[in-house]
C-alpha cells in the first residue's frame, strides 16, 4: 500500500473512528449443532465395540492371520482416537464461540459438564475403556440437550440408527 493511500486511511480513521465490532466466533455464521460431537462420541464407542470382538489369532495362527490382527487393531485404536479428538473439538467450539454467561444462568453446571466432556475424550485416547467411551457419548449427549434448551428447543432422545446402537439427541 502506498504512504499516500496509509496516511489518508489514518486521517480518516482519525476523523471519523471506526465502529467496534465484535462477533461470537472468526466468522460470525451463527451455525452450531453439537450432532458431529455425538457422532463422534458414537464412533469411539463403536471401535471399543470392535475392539472387544476382534479375536486375537491363536498360537499356531499363520503370520497372515497375525497381520490381519494387527492391522484391524491398528485401525480401530487409530479410528477411537481420531474421532475422540474430533468430539473434543467440536465441543470445544460450542463452548468458546456459541455458549455466552447468560447461558450459565439456565445451565449453571456447563462449566463442569465440558470440562468432563475433554477429560473423557483424554481418557478414551488413551485406554480402551468401554466405560469411558459410554461416559464421553452420555456426556455429550446432555451437552447436546443444553445447547439445543439455550436455543429454546425442546429434544427427544431417539434410536441413533448407527451400527453402534443406542440412542441420539435430537432437537424436536
């Protein structure tokens, strides 16, 4: 830019300051919906599930079924984490860009639900938990259901209609 284009600029920002302008988020779109952290949250407990049945080759086992093993543990293990961090995330940018303090007031226990909600999705990064994984989805999905109160929404919990079974919060 040149010094003639900066120093107009200036003079008129002097002149005549511009408005502040603040936004909940980078780009203010107003478009939130916790259903991918449920999804999410579905997933890991899922690969908990696959991890559970997946048999282990016995003994005598050829090196191929060893491998096959190996890899399918491999990617269920990746799968949980991936999906564990992505749930992590999704929450994350609810609470920090949506959920405001007079929100607190409706839902006083936000607050400790989220950081329940991280710790879980630690928890199952790290372990095979199906208890955890349970704990994460269940979180979450009351997580759901305060969002969708703060919109003034009513939810109905129904079957998720995913291989994992149970249920999904869905705003009515």
């Amino acid at each position: 830019m040149n010094a003639l284009l900066r120093s107009t600029l200036r003079f008129i920002d002097r002149v005549s300051p511009p408005d502040t302008v603040s936004a909940h988020c980078d780009i203010p779109c107003g478009i939130y919906d916790p259903h991918m952290a449920q999804i999410s949250a579905q997933t890991v407990v899922r690969m908990h599930q696959l991890i559970a049945d997946l048999e282990r080759p016995g003994p005598d086992a050829d090196p191929a079924a060893f491998a096959n093993y190996a890899n399918s543990m491999a990617r269920y293990v990746a799968v949980k984490e991936e999906h564990a961090e992505l749930c992590k995330q999704e929450v994350r940018i609810i609470w920090a860009d949506y959920f405001k303090p007079e929100h607190l007031g409706d839902h006083p226990e936000l607050h400790t639900k989220v950081w329940n909600i991280l710790k879980l999705g630690s928890k199952v990064r790290q372990t095979v938990d199906m208890k955890a994984a349970e704990d994460l989805l269940a979180g979450v999905q009351e997580f759901a259901e305060a969002f969708w109160a703060s919109k003034g929404a009513s939810t109905t919990r129904g079957p998720s209609r995913q291989a994992v079974g149970g249920e999904s919060v869905y705003p009515a």
